[in-house]
C-alpha cells in the first residue's frame, strides 16, 4: 500500500512511502494496527536522525519490519525492533517475504 496514514500512538501519524498488511486489504482509511512491513524510500534531503525516528515509531508500534532504501546509493537495511544491519548479501527480508535488492533498482 503506498502512502498509508498509520496511527502510530494516541496523537502520533506517520505515512511510510510503502507497507505491507497481510490478508484482506484493510477497510479503515487510517491503519491502527501494524503492517507486516513498511518500507521508507530516502532522498538527498533525508537527515539521518529523522529516518531514525520515523524507524523507532513504526517498531515502537508494532510494526516487524522496516526497510530503510537509499535509491542514491543503491544501499538498504532491515530494521527489526532491537537490530539494524545493511544488506550486504542482495536480498531484502521481512519473514517469508524476500526481494533481491537489484531488482529494485533495475
């Protein structure tokens, strides 16, 4: 789903660029619960400590699994509550879901 308005606390909205909710499409318009995934595409202009806070509020919320990806550089991690690691064998995961990094930017 791109561009989802996500509740992430009583007063709290964030909107990932991408998220992933399994099973059935969700009927609310603004999710309160978590997706499986959500995905934030970096630009030049994104500081380091912004994407950090945006990252800490979806794992904070529920959310399993957040996938930072810097077009730029063709570089991306996978965030899970407790670690961050760069993808350095190709492959994005987010439990049974995987995406060859390359293919993204083919």
């Amino acid at each position: 789903m791109p561009e989802q308005r996500i509740r992430v606390g009583a007063d709290r909205f964030r909107i990932p660029d991408l998220c992933v909710v399994l099973g059935s499409e969700p009927a609310e318009q603004i999710l309160t619960a978590p997706p499986s995934l959500c995905i934030e595409i970096l630009t030049a202009s994104d500081r380091r400590s912004r994407v950090q806070e945006r990252i800490e509020d979806f794992l904070n919320f529920g959310v399993s699994c957040v996938w930072p990806i810097d077009p730029q550089s063709r570089r991306a991690w996978i965030s899970t509550p407790g670690s961050q690691t760069e993808v350095t064998d190709g492959i994005l995961q987010a439990g049974h879901l995987t995406v060859p990094l390359g293919d993204l930017f083919a």
